[in-house]
C-alpha cells in the first residue's frame, strides 16, 4: 500500500463528519427500528440494549439533537470553505459539490452506456451518485432533524401549530428515516463495498486518499485537471499507517454489519413496519 | 327397578356437578371491566350525565310504531333492547344493545383502533382514555371524549398542559393511503402520497441504477478475463478488441 502514489481525496474534516454521521446515522436507525418495531419480540429486544423503551427514546432525542448540531456545524464548515470573493467560480466549478449541467450529461452517457450504446462517461472530481449522496443526507437531515424536533415535545409544537400536524410530521418523520435506511444499506454500500473493483471496501473516506493509477481510471478529468494546474506533486500524500487501515476495516465492517443486519430485519418484519 | 333408581342418581349427580361446574366459570363481565355489577353501572351513568336520553326513560313494551329518528330502526322499534341502533353517533353507551359485549374485549372487534402509538408503544389501555362503562359516543353531548373537553377531561390527564389545539392530534390515525381519508383527513392523504412517490421513485431508479452498473461491470470483467486468457497460449493478434476498462 505504501508504495504506491497517493493523492489526497478528503481532508480530515470531510472523514470526521462521515464517521460521526455513520455513527449517529446508525444509533437512531437502531434505536428508531426498536421503536418502530416495540410490538415485536425483536423491537422488544433492540430497546432493551438501551434500557427500554424510555432508554432508546431518549437516546433516539439525544442523538437527534447531536445531529442538528452536527448539521450547524458542517453548514458553518462549508460556508467557511467557500471563496466569498469570487464565490462563483468557488460554487460552480468541478471541485465543488454543487451540480452542474455536466452531471445531467453523464447521467445520460451512463444510461447510454448501460444500453451498449456508447462508452461510458468520463467523470470530474464528483461524480453525479457522489453528489447525490451529498445532497440526500443534506436535504434528509433538516427535514427528519425538525419534525423530529417537533415531534419530541408535542405539547410545545401543539401551542403554534394544530394537534393534527403531529400526525403528518410522524408520517414524514417515518418514511424520510425509511428512506435513508433503504438507500444507504442498499444503495450506499452496494457502490462502496461491493462493485468489481471495490471489494472489500472503499478506503478512500477513512483513509482520505486515493490510489493515482486508480484514479485516473475512474475520474480521469480530475487527474487530468490535476496536471494541468500543475498541482499533481502538491496533492500527493503517504498510504495510511498500517494500525490506521486495520482500526477503519474493523470500524467499517462493524458498520455494514449493523447496516445489512437491520436491511434483513426490515426485510423479515416487513408487515409490521408501519408508515405512519 | 334397580336401573331407574341408578339414573335418577346419575341425574342428581350430573345437576350438582353442573352446579359445581359454575363455580369454576369466570364471572361474566363487560369487557376489561373493573366494576360489575348493572347497579354500579346504573349509578355510574347517573353520576356521570344525569341526563337521560328519550329511549332511556321509555317504558319497557313501548307502544309499537312509535319511533326515535334516526336512533330506532323505523320499521318495528318494539323496544330499544331489540331495536338495532345503527347510528351509535350520539350515544350515552356506544355499546347498547350491542350483542356479546359483555364477553369480548376492545379490540376483539375493534381490532383497527388497536393500531396506534398509544395502544402499541405506550401501553396505554383503552378505558384510559374511553372511560369506565359506559363508554359514551365520541359525539355524545356529554362524552369526555367529545372534542369540547376533550383536552381538559382526556388528554391532560397523562399531558400536563394540554389544550384543544394538542386534542386535535388524531389518536386512531385513518389508513394515510386510503381513498377516503382524502376527504377525513387530506394533510395527512397527500404528504403520504408524496413521499410514498419520493421512496419509490428514488429508490427504484438508483436499484435499477446500481444492479444494470454492477451486473455490468461484471460482465465486462469476464469477457476481459476470458479474452486475456487465450492469449497467454496465442501471440496476441487483436489489439482492437482491448475493451475499455469500465467502471
């Protein structure tokens, strides 16, 4: 691993709000599902991990809570990153995740591709899954965040908004979460672990950089861009420590693990899982 | 002789035991009940209203064709036990005349209102929020489930500060993807209509997305894989044949 050339993909901040969202993201979808499933032996079971069904709601509330501050910050963290004095070429260009009328096109290229019809597309820095990754959980989050925050002290929203909005914020409360699980476990995994190519796991996210050689295979402009700005050597870092790798293989998998074991769950209990 | 003195024994016999046999029965009781007996009920109706509606001071044989709109069948009304109520709005006890409930619980035929967070999640029963017997109508004037005092008489009890904007939550939710809750509750139709679309849409598209680039990316692995082999044995003869390497 250390031999080989490494450019830098995600900066220590990007890898710290993808593990703290994993681990949030996985402690409400635990505590969430116990809930959503308490009239049965397994809902029964995953709420008594954390002391009942009182236990998982307020671990449920709290880590909600630690994820609206999460989500401040990361706002706070991105506004900070742009270039406000020349903002729009800071939003707009390829390093950015803001989509661009390019992604349209590759998405019509990969369409085109997967009929035979052409070669596939040559992607940028982000690809359009990528940045779709991006935006969901950026849209995801506000949305379960209020009605979530809403939904943890009835009686206050109940005093500025009617009673029955409780009714409707359970029902987009439930089918965001639903959502997010279902795209993640399946989605989300099935591109970071499991495509020819990645298996066992995609390193870049724990460990920041990627493979050159790689690279210039899957997002070929990027390199290309790369080397034209003459920025290739400023890029470049060392393969991640050895003990580093083994921590994030046992962190990630645990973390599928969770995802695809509470996916056989949904599965299983499917007619039980209520929508509303 | 001896053979009829025998059953007559059996008989005595079969009499005490099937008196014995009622000692072992339950005690018949309205359904989850605490309190029993019809004279608690009676007097727990008068401390509850005190008010009577028509069909509840009417003599026992009612003089025939003679009928309540809209709370007595029209066509033989011969006395409010007989009578089938159809319309259950705006009664004292929702349950009048209504046959085997004394022997059924709540949910055994309402099973659809035993679907909700309260029921389910909170273990919260029935009668906490519905009362002792009898259970009054939503609609009836003087039901404390009547949504005039619903919030002070039912909600705040467990609430602490609940008010009429709280009661209007609606505790046994309509099926949010049923037609007729368009008109009951339409909020709660088209939020779940929209986000049933957003799920489907989203993740049928990325599914089928991922599965065709997976498969095919596979796909394209192996007939590389199959290509390359032959040539280990044979000088290689078609550059041209080199896919690109897909990802």
């Amino acid at each position: 691993m250390n031999d080989q050339v490494r450019i830098v993909r995600f900066s220590i901040f990007d890898r710290l709000f993808h593990v703290g969202i994993m681990v949030t993201f996985l402690t409400q979808a635990v505590t969430g599902m116990g809930r959503l499933l308490y009239s049965t032996a397994w809902g029964k079971g995953v709420v008594n991990l954390f002391g009942g069904y009182e236990g998982a709601t307020t671990v449920h509330n709290t880590v909600g809570i630690l994820m609206i501050v999460g989500f401040v910050i990361h706002i706070a963290y991105v506004l900070a990153k742009v270039e406000w004095k020349s903002w729009h070429r800071s939003l707009f260009d390829a390093d950015s995740l803001v989509p661009r009328w390019a992604d349209a096109v590759h998405l019509g290229q990969k369409i085109r591709w997967f009929v035979g019809l052409g070669p596939p597309p040559a992607f940028d820095r982000w690809t359009y899954w990528e940045k779709f990754d991006y935006w969901a959980v950026f849209w995801g989050m506000p949305l379960l965040g209020v009605t979530g925050l809403l939904l943890m002290y009835p009686l206050v929203t109940s005093y500025f908004l009617p009673g029955w909005v409780l009714n409707v914020l359970v029902l987009f409360h439930r089918a965001e979460a639903l959502l997010a699980m279902l795209y993640i476990f399946i989605i989300h995994f099935t591109i970071g672990h499991f495509r020819r190519g990645m298996f066992p796991m995609n390193e870049c996210m724990f460990a920041g950089s990627v493979e050159l050689e790689e690279e210039a295979k899957e997002k070929p402009l990027w390199i290309a861009r790369l080397q034209e700005e003459g920025r290739l050597e400023e890029v470049m870092v060392a393969g991640p420590p050895h003990w580093y790798r083994v921590m994030y293989f046992i962190f990630g998998y645990t973390a599928l693990l969770t995802g695809l074991y509470l996916l056989f769950t949904m599965i299983v209990y499917r007619n039980f899982i209520e929508w509303h | 002789m001896r053979s009829q003195r025998l059953l007559r024994r059996s008989i005595l016999w079969m009499a005490l035991g099937g008196l014995g046999l009622l000692l072992v029965f339950p005690a018949v009781a309205p359904a989850q009940e605490e309190v029993t007996t019809s004279i608690r009920r009676y007097k727990d109706r008068e401390a509850s209203t005190g008010y009577y509606e028509d069909y509840e001071v009417k003599p026992r044989r009612m003089r025939p064709f003679v009928g309540v709109p809209g709370v007595l069948r029209p066509s033989f009304p011969y006395s409010p036990k007989t009578g089938n109520i159809r319309i259950r709005t705006y009664l004292a006890d929702a349950h009048r005349s209504v046959k085997f409930y004394k022997a059924q619980s709540c949910v055994e035929c309402h099973a659809e209102e035993a679907r909700n967070v309260h029921t389910t999640r909170g273990n919260i029963t029935c009668r906490q929020c519905h009362g002792g017997e009898p259970i009054a109508s939503i609609a009836h004037y003087f039901s404390p489930l009547n949504p005039v005092r619903r919030h002070a008489y039912v909600c705040s009890k467990c609430h602490e500060g609940s008010d009429a904007s709280f009661a209007t939550y609606v505790v046994h939710e309509p099926k949010p993807g049923a037609l007729e809750t368009r008109k009951t509750f339409p909020s709660l139709f088209y939020a779940n209509w929209f986000m049933y679309l957003l799920v489907v849409g989203t993740l049928g598209f990325f599914i089928l997305h991922t599965l065709v680039w997976v498969g095919k990316e596979s796909y394209h692995h192996l007939r590389e894989k199959m290509q390359r082999e032959p040539e280990a044995e044979s000088p290689p003869e078609k550059p041209e044949a080199q896919e690109p390497e897909n990802e």
